[in-house]
C-alpha cells in the first residue's frame, strides 16, 4: 500500500484569513503534485498561543476561514490534516487541535493536544483522547509538539496499529537557536525507529524557526526535510512494502509490555526448541 503526503510549512500570524488563502494554495499544490493528503503544522489557521485567549482574537473570522479551507478540500478532493484552536464556550478554554478534513470537506475527526506546557495552559483545555483512522487501508495517528515528551502515547498508537504518525509542531519565533535545536528531530527518529512508524512532522516556519519540517521512515531515518525559515512544501511516499531494519521486531510485545528484561523471549526460544519448532 501507498499513501502520498504532502508535508508543509509557513509562517503564519494572528489573520486566520491571510493563513486560510496560503493553505488553500498549499492543498491545490499538493493535489496537482499527486498527494493524497496534505498536512500542516500546529496552529497554521489560527495562530498559536496567548493571543487565543485574549477577547480581541476574531473567531468568527477563524470559523469563516475554517470553511474556506473545507471547501477546497472538497474542491481538490484530498484528505488534509489541519493544525489550528477549536473554539469552546466561555470560560471554557479552547483546545489545540488537528483537524482531519476529508475530500468531501467535511471534518471527521478532531484531535487535541493532550499534553500543554505550562505557557499552553493559559490559553488551551488539553485534550483527552486518542485518535486514528485509515487512509488507502494504512492506519494512522495524530499527535501535537510536546506530546513528544511522552513516550506512552506512542506506545498506546503502536499498539492500535499505526504505521503513519501525523505529529504537528509549532518551534518558531524565538531569537535564535536552542535546544530545541538538537532534541526534537532526534527525539521523533528515536520513537519512529522504535515503533517503525512514518512520521510526517511540519513546524512552523516563522522567524527563527528551530528546526525545520521533515519526513522520518520507519527505521528512524530523515529521509527528507524542507529549509528552515522558508515557507515550502514537500510530497513523501509511505510504501508498506519497503523493509527497513528493525532490531526490536522480535522484541515488540516486550516493548509494549514494559518489561524489564527480554528473558521471556529467552524462555520462549527454549519452548519452541523443545518442541522441535
């Protein structure tokens, strides 16, 4: 099985509508240049952050601009993943969410970060759920940036079967280089490799952006990566026939059972040996 994806990146800011018109000229490239779905980072449409809680923020524009992104979808008739705040009522805070919009253009899941840093939570409600679903047969995931730091959501989406991780971040506008830097993509290799799964991974582009987007196989390699600081768009093949190294292959149910040693697998060995297997 293959599924296309287009994984882009720019530099949005608090005119949800000025982001809607740069995302819909990124979802028709990304038909014309054959993706099946088209995959933006955290907050794209809306803007991220403080701002969202503030009483200025516009959200009936959000919400027009929200619908001019469903329309083309259904326009182009592609699958997009959407990084932007989904509204709740007041004083309820709204949650950072990804939204899966289908080609029909209509949003079928939602997403919402379920782990907020502390700067998060003065304008975000975290999220509580998981969420999958299958494109062209392959099952997938979507997670949001600090989700990272926690290794069992990764777990609990390997054991659900996802081969393909939709992971949005949002590491830009800050003065310059930090650790951001140099933990980040090492991090998504590491739980990419250990869970062989695909992970498509946009990050903002705005000004200084600590890392730029990239696309990771399951074997934990970058196979590719856009320029940082630069809006652009990149299109990777997920191929289920390719084979990548795997040392934990044989040791998965350990892994996901958190144990402690692989002496049941040793236990195992000798089992089968016994019985001429």
């Amino acid at each position: 099985m293959k599924l296309n994806i287009a994984t882009c990146q720019f530099a949005e800011d608090w005119n949800p509508r000025r982001n809607a018109r740069i995302i819909c000229r990124y979802i028709a490239k990304a038909k014309r240049e054959g993706a099946d779905v088209v995959h933006f980072h955290e907050c794209a449409l809306s803007g991220y952050g403080g701002k969202i809680s503030s009483s200025d923020y516009d959200w009936a524009a959000l919400r027009e601009s929200a619908q001019s992104v469903l329309d083309e979808a259904a326009r182009q008739r592609i699958w997009v993943v959407l990084g932007t705040s989904h509204p709740l009522t007041p004083p309820h805070r709204p949650h950072n969410s990804l939204y899966l919009i289908s080609p029909q253009g209509r949003i079928v899941d939602r997403y919402d970060k379920r782990f907020c840093m502390a700067g998060d939570l003065a304008a975000y409600t975290p999220g509580d759920h998981v969420a999958t679903f299958k494109l062209k047969g392959i099952t997938c995931g979507l997670l949001i940036c600090f989700d990272l730091r926690f290794p069992h959501l990764y777990e609990e989406l390997s054991r659900l079967g996802v081969r393909v991780l939709f992971q949005s971040f949002h590491n830009g506008r800050f003065e310059g280089p930090g650790i951001h830097s140099h933990i980040m993509r090492q991090t998504l290799q590491a739980h990419a490799g250990i869970h062989t799964m695909w992970i498509s991974a946009p990050n903002s582009s705005a000004h200084y952006s600590r890392w730029p987007s990239v696309f990771i196989t399951p074997d934990g390699k970058i196979e590719a990566q856009l320029d940082r600081d630069r809006s652009g768009m990149m299109v990777n093949i997920v191929d289920t026939a390719r084979k990548f190294y795997d040392p934990v292959s044989q040791f998965r149910d350990l892994l996901l059972a958190r144990a402690a040693h692989s002496g049941r697998c040793v236990r195992d060995a000798r089992s089968r040996d016994r019985q001429g297997l």
